[in-house]
C-alpha cells in the first residue's frame, strides 16, 4: 500500500486481525483452550483498533480535501 492510502492498509490489517481472532476464539472453545481463547479477544481488540486508526485517517483524509475546495 501507498503512503497515501488513506488509512486502507489499516482498515485491511484491522480485519484480517477481527477475522484471525474470531477463528482463535471458536477453536480455543472447541478445545476448551482458555489461552487460546484469551488470544483470540485480544486478536479482535487490536484489529478493532487498527480499523478505527483507519476511519479516522480516512476521515482526516476526507476533511483536508474539502477544505481544498473552499
């Protein structure tokens, strides 16, 4: 991804991170694994985060470029 991508490789690495955890946490279940488990939440709160550091990048992003037009 480009420098300017405008917080998409956040919003991308924030949901392969949502995904990758939600898989942790169902087979941590299954296998009655608690670390595992614990793993997963943990998989899910960062992608949660990186995808919010996205929106708002894009957000900036969005902002400057209306000011542009003024």
């Amino acid at each position: 991804m480009t420098k300017n991508d405008h917080g998409l490789k956040e919003k991308v690495e924030g949901a392969i991170d949502k995904v990758k955890g939600e898989v942790k946490e169902v087979v941590g279940k299954v296998t009655d694994n608690k670390k595992l488990q614990a793993e997963g939440k943990w998989d899910k709160v960062k992608g949660t985060a990186k995808d919010t550091v996205g929106n708002v990048k894009e957000k900036v992003h969005e902002y400057k470029e209306h000011k542009k037009e003024k």
